[in-house]
C-alpha cells in the first residue's frame, strides 16, 4: 500500500472501469478492474464496491480491454522466448509488423519529516513484432537500424506528423508503423 498524493499506480485511472476479461478460458464481460501498470497486475472488484478487490492470476489472464483498449498478455499469445513479458497493450496488428505498447510506472519516495509519499512517473516502451522477434522502437534511430530500406520514407514522415508524434505519441506510432507495413508490402509486391 502506497501514501499517495493525488497520484495512483494505474493506467489511467485509480478508479474501477467497467471491462472486460477473458480469464481461464472464460470470457467475462462488464466487470470492474483496473490495471496496476506499476506492478503490471489487473485488479478485479468485488461487487460494486472499491474496497474489496482481487488481483488476477497473470497466467490466466490472456486479454482484457479497458475503453477502447486491447491489452495482450504477451507470455500467453506469444510462446517462443523472447525478452518482453507482462501485458501489452495490442495497438496496431499488420500483415508484415504488429506494433505493442508498454505502458508502466516508477515510483519514488518523498520523504518529509512527518511522511513518505510515494509518486509515480508514467512511460510507455513501444514494441515492433517484426520477424518472429520483438524491437524496441521507442527513436527514431531504433526504427531506422530495422527498415533501412525505407530510411527516406521514415525520415520523411517523422518530419511531416511532428506535431502528432509531440500531442499524440501512441498514435503517432501507430499510424507510422501502418505506414512502414503498407511500404513493406508495396516493396514485397516489387521484388515478385
């Protein structure tokens, strides 16, 4: 349990969200969780209560979606090895790439001489699944060392949606990887 200051551990929102689960095999539909993205845990309330709560088993938990939200468990959809674990959200799944979201939190204590509070900073790693292999794509750099075959388009693009990549980070990233997956296809449909 955390002293908080107007600050939570959660995506989005401290407060229980009608969602839905799909949980051991069993679709649950208009339940009330939220996701602790601290600890990367999806917390289910008891009644209509925000007292009571359970946290779900991770390993039973295959998606959930929270608003218009889909969020993978990546161990479970994905069984190969590979270095990301935990939930994703599922952000853009294409023909050649598929892109994930992690979203997450760090905390820090503040000590004063009466209390420690504790406040939470919130980050997101960006994931390309490209190849059977996951990439970190949060720069500009990471993307280009992946695709340079469509290093002038990348270039390109980041220099016309500025704007979106500076207000709107997840779809700005989105949006560029449908891009790089429609480019992808249009050089696939070359080469044949």
């Amino acid at each position: 349990h955390y002293n908080l200051k107007n600050d939570h551990n959660f995506y989005l929102n401290k407060d229980f969200v009608a969602g839905t689960v799909y949980y051991d095999s069993q679709l649950y539909e208009n339940i009330r969780i939220k996701y602790d993205i601290y600890k990367d845990q999806l917390v289910k309330s008891f009644g209509n209560t925000n007292s009571l709560a359970i946290t779900l088993i991770s390993k039973k938990t295959d998606y959930f979606l929270i608003g218009d939200k889909r969020f993978v468990n990546i161990d479970n959809k994905y069984k190969y090895p590979k270095e990301v674990t935990g939930f994703f959200e599922e952000k853009y799944l294409g023909k050649n790439v598929c892109l994930y979201i992690k979203h997450f939190k760090t905390s820090k204590e503040i000590i004063t001489e009466t209390t420690v509070d504790t406040e939470f900073k919130e980050y997101s790693n960006y994931e390309l699944l490209f190849e059977s292999k996951f990439r970190l794509i949060n720069t500009q750099k990471e993307l280009l060392l992946i695709f340079p075959q469509l290093k002038s388009e990348i270039k390109d693009y980041y220099r016309k949606n500025k704007f979106q990549e500076e207000n709107s980070p997840d779809q700005f990233k989105a949006d560029l990887i449908k891009f790089i997956d429609n480019n992808l296809q249009s050089l696939t449909s070359k080469i044949q």
